[in-house]
C-alpha cells in the first residue's frame, strides 16, 4: 500500500496558501495548479469546432475525446457511454424527461429521502408531467442508513427508475446501491445513481454498482465545475433526448447540447490525472487510481475518527446519523443552542470553514428533524491536515462552552 504524504500533496494547491482550513469539500474541492493550467492553457490555444481539417478541430476533437477516456478510467465506464454537461443536476433534468416520455398513468418511480434534491426533483417533477406515481423511500434516521428494503419494498412490475445515491452528501451515509440497483434490474427497471459525493472518496466501478445510469461532478474532485453520466452506450442508443434537428445523432454527442466547454473538459482530464499521480509508476491510470484512492481512504479515514472522538468529547454537540456502518468522511453536527449558522460564521472568523444549510439535502435534513436550517457540515478532504482537524474541534469546544 502506497503512503500518502499530505504536505507534497498540499504544495499542488496554490488556494490553501490563503491559509483557511477547508471542511468545504462537500461543496466544492480546492484546485491543484496542474488543472487550472489545463484550463487556461485552453483556453490560450486555437480551438474550433471539433473535426480533422485544421489544427484547432483536430484540439477540439482530442479534448473531447481524451475527457471521455479519463472519465470513463476514474468510473470504470467505457468512454462512449460519458455524457458531458453543465452540472449533474442539468444532466439529471435532461434525462428525466427524456425517460419520462415513455411513462403514463400507472407507472411509477422511487426516490429516497437521502437524496440530494438533485436525484429527487427532476423525477418528481418528470412524474407529475406525465401523471406517474412517485414513491418515497425512508431511511433511518438514527442510524443515517437507507435500508435496502425500504427501497425494494416499492418495487413492482410498474416501476421504472429508482433514483438513489451512492452517499449522502449530508450524512456521507453509502447505501447498498449493488443491491438495489440489482432488484430495480429483476422488475425491469433502470437505476440512476447519484455519485457526485462518493465519486472524491473511493474509486468507483459502474460495473460492480450495476448503476444504469452513474452521474457526478468533477468540482468535488478537484475539476472544474461540469458534470458528468457514465452510462452504457447501447442504453444511450435507446434514448431519444430533444436536441436540435442539425445536430449529430450519434452517441453520446446526441445528448450534449451545444458546443463542449473545451476547457472544462481538458481541465477534467487534467484532474484525473492528478488524482492518478498520487502514486505514480502504476501499469494504467484506472491501476494508478487504485493505489491512489487506497492510500488517500486511509489518510481520510485516520482524521475522520479524530474529528468524530472530538466533537463527541465537547459538550452541547451532537452529530447526526454517525452511526451508519459505510460512510465518507463526511461530519454533520449541531451545537444546543446555536443555529448552524451562526456556528458557520464563527468557525469562519477563525479561518475554519465549515458551512451550514441543508445542502441541497432538503427531504433528509427535514427527516433528521433539522428542518430547512439544516446543521454544520464538516468533510475530510486528501488535503485535509490532522492540525487542521485538531483546530477546528478546539473552536468547536470553545463555541459549547461560551
């Protein structure tokens, strides 16, 4: 197992020089120089649309093509099944309502309450379009575990998407997705994951997940700011999205509407290949990000159970479903007494930044009985320090106490 040197790691980051201490992955990583050089080296360069004629479409085309190769090596996807766009919840929107144009009265999908709204409100809404049914998911609010039977319990022959996450972007709770997303297969179903908070954490492998659909963000893995679905490209094929009537109808160019942002593009290859060069010297980059992921779970997971023996030690803190058994490095806590974001505010005077809010996470906020203030989120990044972890429990005593 490769060890994993935090310090060399951070010197790749010229943000962290401002000196705050970033529990803000969740939201949106920190940028290593490599890749915002990619961008702007880009950006500086003759680009056209893409072709083979003159240099600046043969760079277009090659951008392209490379972003689809490192997307699908960091998945495990095949680069034909990688579909670009704005954001994962564009992507989503725009998948759900093509799905949704085969569905009617009757049918029915399901969603969990786990959700980032993102893989809960364009199903809900592609639902009522065509007059289906949405069925909702519990899961545990103790224990911050979705149950595979609370999902499989809603299965019928009806069924046609199960809308799940593959971790919690409030909880860093990880479901079974292998297991539902097998059960949605026995009804007929198809399954779309939301990957975007599990993607920075572990190296993942559509295939093993049995995910129809696998989508993600590059922003929350040190990429600028897209998203990306890994689907297969046959499933693709059977998919007719609205799109302009000149443009190809090729897969999977059929589903990315307008001309790619180049830039952000080359700056997701560029990410990629910095997660793989944490180890170097490996036989292929998907070997590389392996032995990279390994070693960047053990330096997160050390600091993860510093920060959980912390926060349980200082009074008036509690933490909320820290007690699934699968998790990110992912801390959400509450101080009696203060709303989450006036802890949020105070951490940030001190250079610790930890936000507060619902995240996006509404329906699992109101189910942990945090409402729509939600509480603080704390995240372990590979950039995270344990002097950095240390700090922000010694604000965090120091905020109970007051």
């Amino acid at each position: 197992m490769a060890d994993f040197d935090v310090t060399r790691f951070r010197s790749h980051f010229p943000a962290l020089a401002e000196g705050a201490a970033h529990f803000d992955g969740p939201g949106g990583s920190q940028v290593p120089r490599s890749v915002a050089s990619a961008v702007a080296d880009t950006l500086c360069s003759a680009v056209a649309n893409r072709g083979q004629n003159t240099a600046a479409e043969r760079r277009a085309d090659a951008i392209v093509l490379d972003a689809r190769r490192a997307a699908a090596d960091l998945v495990g996807g095949t680069p034909d099944g990688i579909v670009f766009g704005r954001s994962m919840t564009q992507l989503t929107y725009d998948l759900a309502r093509t799905l949704a144009k085969d569905w009617g009265p009757g049918d029915e999908v399901v969603v969990t309450t786990l959700d980032h709204d993102a893989n809960i409100r364009p199903w809900v809404q592609a639902a009522e379009a065509r007059g289906a049914t949405v069925r909702w998911a519990d899961f545990d609010a103790t224990t911050g575990e979705l149950d595979v039977a609370a999902v499989t319990g809603l299965l019928s022959e009806r069924t046609r998407v199960v809308a799940v996450t593959a971790a919690s972007n409030l909880l860093g709770s990880r479901p079974d997705v292998p297991a539902i997303t097998a059960a949605a297969r026995e009804v007929g179903a198809l399954s779309y994951v939301d990957g975007v908070h599990l993607t920075p954490h572990t190296l993942v492998d559509v295939g093993a997940l049995g995910a129809d659909f696998y989508a993600c963000s590059p922003y929350k893995f040190f990429g600028p700011h897209l998203g990306f679905v890994a689907a297969r490209p046959a499933l693709l094929e059977t998919l007719a999205p609205d799109k302009l009537a000149p443009s190809t109808n090729a897969v999977p160019e059929r589903f990315e509407l307008g001309t790619l942002p180049y830039e952000l593009l080359a700056g997701t290859t560029a990410a990629v290949d910095f997660l793989a060069g944490i180890t170097p010297d490996a036989e292929s980059r998907r070997a590389a990000l392996a032995t990279a992921f390994d070693a960047v779970a053990r330096h997160e997971e050390a600091l993860m159970a510093r920060l959980e023996d912390g926060l349980e030690a200082a009074g008036r803190v509690t933490l909320h479903g820290s007690r699934a058994r699968r998790r990110t490095p992912t801390v959400l806590f509450s101080v009696d007494g203060l709303a989450p974001a006036e802890v949020h505010a105070r951490l940030a005077r001190r250079g610790v930044n930890a936000p507060a809010g619902t995240f996006y996470a509404l329906e699992c906020s109101r189910r942990l009985g945090l409402g729509d203030a939600g509480a603080v989120r704390a995240g372990i990044a590979p950039y995270t320090t344990e002097a950095e972890v240390n700090t922000l429990v010694e604000e965090i005593a120091g905020i109970a106490e007051s």
